[in-house]
C-alpha cells in the first residue's frame, strides 16, 4: 500500500478482469443494424426517414409574429421548397420566430423517359400504317410482309419497327450519329403486334450478314411462348441464309448443342444467327456447350419483360453479359471486336468503337419502378406505351398506385359474375351449352382445381373439354392447343402457363374460373381474347368476400368499366339434377386420377 495525499490503493487484477468506465453521462451503447432509421433530437425534433434516390421534396413553413433579430446563415440541401400557410395546431418558438410547423413531404419523381414516353394510339382498327409507309422498310422486307399477307402495320409496329432500324441505318456496329444505340422498352396490350415488332427489324437488320454468328438472342419465360417467337423468326428469316435456333427444351440437350455450333478445321463455327431461348436452357448452353459463343451479339430482346425481371435472381442476364463481354473475346488482332463492358461515355470509351449491346423490351404490364428496371443495365432508355387517346402523362409526382403500366385491349368487354362456389361449374356449362361461347377459354389459380374442373365437365357430358396445365408433358400440351386452335375442343380449362404470350386465334370468350390474385395475372388472362383490335368478352366469378377488393383493384388500374352480369336461378335449374349425379361420381374420379398420376410419376 502506498501512502499518499490521496491514499489511493493499489490491487493486483486478473489480466482478463472486465472493467467499467463510470462517468457523469454514463451512456449505453446498443448494436443496431445497419438500415435502422434514427431520429435526430434537437429543439425543432424533426425525423428523418430513407427515401428513394430520387425523390422530390417539399418544405412547408408558416411564419407568425416575425421579430427582427439578425441573420444567421444556414446552409440546406439544394432541393425544390413550396411555402404553404396551411393552419395546425402545434406551435414551436426558436429565437426570433414564432414558428407554427416545419414539415417534409415526399413525392416520388419517374425519371422522364418513363414519365413522358413515346405515345402508341390503342385504336388499332382505327390506326393502321400501310407498310409503305414506314420509313427504313427495305424491298425485300416488304416483299416478305406483303408474301406473309401483312399490308399494314399495327400502331405499336408502326412506331417500333422504324425506331430499330434508325439505330443500325449505319451498321451493326453504331447507333445514329456514331453513338452508342438507346435501348428500347415497349408497353402495349396483348394482342398489339409486339412480336412482329422486333423480328422484322431483327431480319432486315441481320440479312446482310457474311459469317454466321450469334447476334440476336431473345429469352422469353415459357417454352410454348418460345415456340411460337421462334416460328415468327423462322417465317421472316426464310429464304434469307439467316439460321433460327430455338433453346427450349423441346429436343434433347445434345441435340440441341448439335445446332448451335459444328467444329471444323479444329475450330468451332457457329450454326446460328438468331437464338429463341428460356432462360433456364440459356444458362445451360453458355456454361456446357462448346462454340456457343456470343462475343458477337448485338440485339438482346426480352419478351414479358415483368416476369423476366422478376426472374433475375436466377441470374440469367449476369451470365448473357460476362459472355457478351468475355475477356479477350472478339478476333485476335482485330481491337473492333474486343468488346469490354460499356461505362460512362467519354471520349477515350468511344474509342476505338465496338460492337453496341442493345436491349430490346417488351411487355403488356411493364413495371415503372425505377429500381427493378435498374437490374436490367438499360441504356438511355426510349419508352414506347400505348394509351388512350388524349394528352401525355407529365413528368409530375407519381403515386404508389402508378408503379406498373396496365395495358387493356381496346375491343374487350369485361363483366364480373356474382356466384357462389357450387354455381361455378353450373355457369361454366349455361355458358357453353347454353349461351354457345364456343371456343372458351377457362383459367384456375392451380392444376388441382383445373383438373377438377376437367373432370366434372367430362363427367357431365355433352362438352368436347380438355386441360392445359404442368400436369401434360410438352408434346401433350402442344397437341392440346393445336386442336383447340382447330375448334375441335370447346372448353380449354388451364393454368396460368397459357395466359402469357400465347396467341390462340378465334377465343371470343374468356371465364376467370378462379378470381385472380393479383392485376398482372388479370392483364394477361383477358389478353388472350380481344387480339389484333378484335371484340372479345372477359367474365370473372367473384365470390361475395372477393367483389369490393377485386373491383378496386381493376378500377384503379385504369380499366374502361366493368360490368355487373347476373344468371338468374331458373336458367340454372334444369342442370341441377344432372349436376348433382355428378358431384357424387366424381369423388370416385379424383381417386382413380390421383391412382394414375402416382403409378405415372411416383416421384412427384
């Protein structure tokens, strides 16, 4: 112990004691995470929230008894401030103004190539272009359309097809002026004509080629979507030397690989100019198939665009890009086909130039989020969107309720149908047998019900109905919608794998079976009638707790109107004793069905 004024004492202390620092403040530190909103106190007491990146921001102030006290200077973010002397009731007082509230709003701001898009007329009966008309239009290619029997062009082709070919007028390798080409992103009702949009300007652009190699891919989410792009493709590149591969699923993977690339010579030479591709069977080829190369690609067109996005976390598009731009690709010795991941354009990125990539997208439900659309890479975008006739969406604030752009087509007549779940399939067969909807087409929220559904109907008699589902291979579902299409089935009941893309002519008559979940889904069902500026007539049954949420939901959407469509009770009744047999046999149906599906798939 040493001795001293203070008369402190020293004790000897395990080297791992823990000790505690005692001060006057005595603060508590808490681990928080990393995106915890903090609200900083001070006199004023505002709090501060995250907002989007790009958010507008309004500073209101109202000002009472103003005292003359001198200036302080006060530095704030340089951002758009509106006064506004709207009374409240709560009251603050700093030095030297009585000061009644100080607030933040925010309003969420689109960048201006969504909010002021290029406008395409909905009317298409009304808007057609004579294919002499528009400009860029080579002789072969309107040989081709008038040999096809398309004379004119549907207001979204009118507008799309010209702005394409502007951007290879000089070549594949710059856009106008000598820069690098605008991607292109298309928002129109299904039914619009957007496939023949990108493979006319696809061929017309691609048709002087000298060497085969991969220059246009399009990547669409179904394998049935893919097959019928890949015939449009087929169609307009006959006869051309352009060479249509299709990555889908429908061959054998060898086989597929087959048609891609051949080596000779000890070298791998593509067999491919234009590829149609799923996603999933994409990523397959570029990690697994030797001489699939696409250093040399110059379109990418993503058709559905939403669904493709929402799909990015497969990373699918990461892939297309590293092999776009792969290390050392292009011709040895030649720097124009070395092509390395565009940034920001300066002069020494524009020198020496190279092969652009440039995205192509389309879709009827094309999202306004800016961030999902960030994932895509778009480059100064150019948004092409129909709408009704009438002025310009502005570039002002945008709602929450505005994130998605939903197209209706211009001939559909849409009805909801007050029901109860055992009137369903009643309706379903007053429909057919009665009201003569023939060919219809019926979409459930799941195969199980689909199936079920099928069942009944068979059981009931006098319906020629078939399934369209994931239950039916490839080669079933192809059958299916061919002799749909062909009139020999009058009831398509399906899932929503046929409500996206695929263009069944002659459907008048659309059942929303299964009220949808979400406005999407909706879109995309309803779009299968209605095509080419055609009448078509879409019903929903909506049970009593769905009606309120369903028809905000449409209204808010920007639908035209939709109706009320009542069946009475008597016009039912005289199925009812037939309809009651059934129910009975059909509990012994499911069983022998559920049976088979097991002895088939015991697995799934």
């Amino acid at each position: 112990t040493l001795q001293c004024k203070e008369n402190p004492t020293i004790q000897r202390e395990p080297y791992n004691t823990q000790r505690t620092l005692q001060c006057k403040e005595i603060p508590t530190i808490h681990r928080e995470p990393y995106n915890t909103q903090r609200t900083l106190q001070y006199k004023e007491n505002p709090t501060i929230h995250r907002e989007p990146y790009n958010a507008q921001r309004t500073l209101t102030v109202l000002v009472v008894n103003p005292v003359p006290v001198n200036p302080v200077p006060v530095q704030v973010d340089p951002v758009p401030v509106t006064l506004s002397h709207d009374p409240v009731s709560v009251t603050q007082v700093v030095p030297g103004l009585q000061v009644v509230l100080w607030s933040l709003q925010v309003h969420r701001v689109l960048p201006q190539w969504l909010a002021q898009p290029d406008v395409i007329l909905r009317d298409i009966r009304r808007n057609l272009v004579a294919v002499g008309a528009v400009q860029g239009l080579s002789p072969a290619t309107l040989k081709k359309l008038q040999d096809n029997g398309v004379t004119s062009f549907f207001p979204v082709q009118a507008e799309v097809v010209p702005a394409v070919l502007e951007c290879v007028a000089q070549g594949l390798l710059v856009g106008r002026g000598g820069y690098r080409p605008r991607d292109i992103c298309v928002s129109a009702p299904t039914g619009s004509g957007k496939t023949l949009a990108f493979v006319v300007p696809l061929v017309q652009a691609l048709i002087g080629r000298v060497v085969c190699e991969v220059r246009a891919l399009v990547v669409l989410p179904t394998k049935e979507l893919a097959q019928q792009v890949c015939k449009v493709c087929a169609l307009y590149a006959e006869g051309s030397g352009l060479k249509v591969v299709m990555l889908g699923g429908q061959k054998s993977f060898a086989a597929e690989q087959t048609s891609l690339a051949e080596q000779r010579g000890g070298k791998w030479k593509s067999l491919a100019d234009i590829v149609v591709a799923t996603p999933g069977r994409l990523v397959d080829h570029i990690n697994k198939t030797p001489g699939f190369r696409l250093d040399l690609l110059r379109f990418l067109v993503i058709d559905e665009a939403d669904r493709m996005i929402d799909s990015m976390h497969h990373s699918w598009l990461g892939q297309v890009t590293k092999a776009v731009f792969r290390a050392g690709s292009g011709s040895e010795g030649s720097s124009v086909f070395r092509r390395s991941e565009p940034t920001h354009i300066t002069a020494a990125s524009l020198s020496p130039p190279q092969m652009p990539l440039q995205k192509l997208l389309f879709s009827a439900t094309l999202t306004m989020n800016p961030e999902k659309l960030q994932q895509l890479g778009l480059h100064q975008p150019r948004l092409f969107s129909s709408t009704h006739s009438g002025p310009a969406p502005s570039a002002g604030p945008a709602s929450a309720k505005s994130q998605e752009r939903f197209n209706f087509p211009e001939g559909l007549t849409e009805y909801f149908v007050p029901c109860t779940l055992s009137k369903k399939p009643l309706l379903i067969l007053h429909y057919i047998l009665h009201m003569k909807f023939c060919p219809l087409l019926c979409f459930t929220n799941s195969r199980q019900a689909a199936h079920r559904l099928f069942l009944l109907v068979r059981l009931f008699g006098g319906v020629e109905a078939a399934e369209f589902s994931s239950r039916l291979s490839t080669a079933e579902r192809k059958h299916t919608l061919r002799d749909f299409q062909h009139g020999k089935i009058q009831l398509l009941i399906c899932t929503d794998a046929a409500a996206r893309g695929i263009d069944i002519e002659g459907i008048k008559c659309v059942v929303n079976y299964d009220a949808p979940q979400y406005l999407r889904t909706y879109i995309h069902r309803i779009g299968r009638t209605a095509r080419a500026g055609k009448a078509g007539v879409a019903f929903t049954f909506l049970l009593d707790v769905q009606r309120n949420s369903f028809l905000k939901m449409v209204e808010e959407a920007g639908s035209a109107g939709i109706k009320k469509h009542s069946v009475k009770h008597q016009l039912l009744k005289n199925m009812a004793p037939r309809y009651e047999t059934t129910l009975k046999e059909l509990a012994s149906a499911i069983k022998v069905s559920y049976l088979q599906a097991n002895t088939l798939h015991p697995y799934e």
